[in-house]
C-alpha cells in the first residue's frame, strides 16, 4: 500500500474533476464482504463506501491523490474526528475492523486507485484475516490510575523511620540549622516518593495486565483537581474478561488516595 507524502503537491490551476477523484483515502478494512455506501459521513461530508474482495471489504472515499493538510488545528481536529467516526461506524456495524492511520491514500499508479487497492486487499488477504480473527471479540479500552500526591506524601511520611527520624531531629535545632534539615528531609522524602510509585506502578500494571490480551503503555497526562495520573495503559480487552477488569478498577478505587478510570469501548487503534 503506498501513502502520499507530505511533500506531494498539485497546483491548484491544474487541478480537475479527475485530479478530485484520483485517490481513495481508506478508514479501514472489515471483515464484510458487502458492496455498501454508508453515505456522506466521510470527511468533508464525502460519501464513505465499501471495496470488496472475497469477504473484507475497505472503506474509502474518493478524494485527491494527496494528504490533508491545513494550518488551521479545528480544521485538522475535525478531519481526524471524522475519521475516528468513519471507523467508529464499520465497527458498530461488522463488530470488528482494522483502523488506519489518519492520511492514508491509495493512488492511481500503475492503474487506476480502486485496482491497487484491490490488489493489496487480494495480496494481503490472509494476514488481514489472521489480524481481524485475533481482534473478533475484543474492543480497546483505556485505562488510568490517579493518585492524591499530598496524601501519599503524609503516609509515606509517616511509614518511614528515616523521615520520622529527621523531623524529631528537626524540631529539636535552631532555626538556621531547621533549614538545612528540611531540605535534606525534602529530599529523602521525594526520593521515597519515587521509590513508592515505582513500586505501584508495577504492582497495577501486572494487576491489570492479567485482565486483558494485549498492554500498551501511554503517556501520563494531568490529572484531575490536583491527582497525579500514575498509570495510562491502552488494553485489548475480551468481552468475556471486561468484567474481571472492571472489579479490579472498583478495587483500585477503593484503596485510600487512589481512584481509577475506564475509557471505552473503542475500535482497536492502538492493536493494528
């Protein structure tokens, strides 16, 4: 499959109605063997339909044979939204599907657009099978962890004789020499910190990862009035272990500064 590159580019004087139609932009292929249209939902309001071969099909509109692009981010964020609900759509509907990534294009070179994407569809066909079977019965889901820091910081404190040491020590010294003391209890307690939440982290995410197929790790992002996300994980989850995983979620909660949160059902984006 060949993908336009940022630096492909027509002039807009040259531009006609067969240049307009001379690439199929692909949301995603489906395990269907249907010859549809699920109609203007594309992007831009383009008409979104299906090419077949034997029993996948890719969903595509037509479109020139160059990426998207545009200075202005609402218009950017509202091309890639479209596309998520483009494949948001098949998925509702044939259960499972393969998502491509936002500019994908399929060219007219050495034939016309639909035929080569026909022939990657035909050349492919069985590892697109083997990768839709793997994903029958699974939907993406994200997962975050949030911490209270400043009530961590108070029970790692307490929980420390080190720390409990140096603050008796503290109290007990002038107040220029109580300066240095707090630095250096500062210190020892952020390294303890440290310690604590890389000792969580391990135990949620081998906690979680016993739930679902799949783990990705994402970034961690801010968290909400003054929590601290510690784990951000996109799972592959099968139908039949989202309850096991949503029990041990409730469970995390439960647990004294914690709180966790579950995102989804989604398409598999981050498994293909």
């Amino acid at each position: 499959m060949e993908q336009t590159s940022q630096g492909q580019r027509e002039s807009p004087i040259l531009i006609s109605s067969a240049t307009e139609q001379a690439g199929r932009y692909v949301y995603c292929v489906a395990r269907a063997g249907e010859k549809v249209s699920l109609g203007a939902i594309g992007i831009e309001g383009r008409e979104v339909y299906t090419i077949v071969h034997n029993d996948l099909c890719a969903l595509v509109h037509h479109c020139r044979a160059q990426p998207y692009e545009s200075r202005d981010p609402e218009v950017a964020a509202a091309w890639v939204l479209a596309h998520h609900e483009v494949v948001d759509a098949a998925w509702k509907r044939w259960g499972v599907v393969l998502p491509l990534t936002f500019n994908t294009i399929i060219m007219a070179k050495q034939g016309a657009a639909e035929e080569n994407l026909v022939a990657w569809l035909e050349a492919e066909y069985e590892s697109l099978k083997g990768k839709l079977d793997a994903l029958t019965g699974k939907a993406e889901f994200g997962v975050q962890v949030f911490w209270d820091p400043v009530l961590i910081s108070k029970q790692v404190a307490k929980s420390s004789p080190d720390i409990t040491r140096l603050e008796e020590e503290m109290r007990s010294k002038p107040r220029g020499l109580a300066y240095m003391y707090r630095q250096k209890l500062e210190a020892m307690l952020k390294k303890a910190i440290e310690v604590k939440a890389a000792e969580e982290y391990k135990a949620l995410y081998d906690m979680i990862s016993r739930c679902v197929d799949v783990v990705h790790v994402e970034k961690t992002k801010q968290g909400p009035e003054g929590r601290q996300m510690l784990v951000s994980l996109s799972c592959l989850v099968p139908q039949a272990q989202l309850p096991r995983l949503e029990a041990e979620l409730d469970r995390i909660s439960g647990m004294e500064g914690f709180s966790a949160r579950l995102v989804g059902p989604l398409p598999p984006y981050s498994f293909c």
